[in-house]
C-alpha cells in the first residue's frame, strides 16, 4: 500500500468521524450564523467614515503622546495599539464592539456608534 492509498484511507476514516459527532456540525453551524450575522458590521466598519478619521486622530494622538500606534486589520478586527495598550474594533451581531486591553487582559468593552466622534475614543484609550 503506497502513500497515498493510506492518506486516502486516513481522510476517509476522519470523514466517518465527523459526520458520526454531531457536535462538530453543529458547531460549524453556529460559527456560520455568526460569521453570516456579523459579516453587515464589519463592512460597515471597513467603509465608514468613522475608521478613516479613527486612523487620522489615532496618529495625531500619537504623536502627540510621542509614542507610534499602530493600526492593523486582523481579519474583520480593527486593531491600534500603543505602549503595550491595545483598543480592538470588532464586529458582532450587535454591533461595533470597542474592546480595551491592558497587555493580554481585557479591562473594558462597549459598543460604540459609528456615527459618534471616534476622538472620544480615543481619549478613554489613551487617558
């Protein structure tokens, strides 16, 4: 038996598996639903006006503190961080969630409106 009929063998046997646990399906199902409901929110976040003058605020802000920010799109996430401080954009189905984080440790999260002035955000991050 070659290499391949064993990989094919292996790939058979773990599609067996998945389809005997039910749990696996039905946990990709609920990721889809997220994902599916989520998607709307983060267009809006990529393409709002909001984020264009987050970004230009967050490098005035940063300058002003004379520290470098740095902005990031991780997937449909917005991220800036600034002295070991993070502020992450990220969609759910509710919303625009505002999540602040002190290292690896959330220490806040709101929803936040895209329409509102994102200098006020950024004044709680960095304060």
């Amino acid at each position: 038996m070659g290499f391949l009929d064993n990989l094919e063998n292996s790939l058979k046997s773990l599609e067996r598996v998945e389809e005997r646990d039910t749990s696996a399906h039905e946990r990709r199902q609920s990721e889809r639903e997220t994902a599916l409901a989520t998607a709307p929110w983060a267009e809006k976040l990529k393409g709002s006006p909001y984020t264009s003058e987050l970004m230009n605020k967050a490098a005035e802000a940063g300058h002003r503190i004379r520290a470098k920010v740095y902005m990031a799109w991780l997937g449909t996430t917005f991220r800036l961080e600034a002295r070991g401080r993070k502020l992450e954009l990220r969609p759910t189905p509710e919303g625009i969630r505002a999540v602040f984080l002190d290292g690896l440790d959330e220490v806040k999260s709101e929803l936040i409106d895209l329409d509102g002035d994102p200098g006020k955000l950024l004044d709680e991050w960095l304060k």
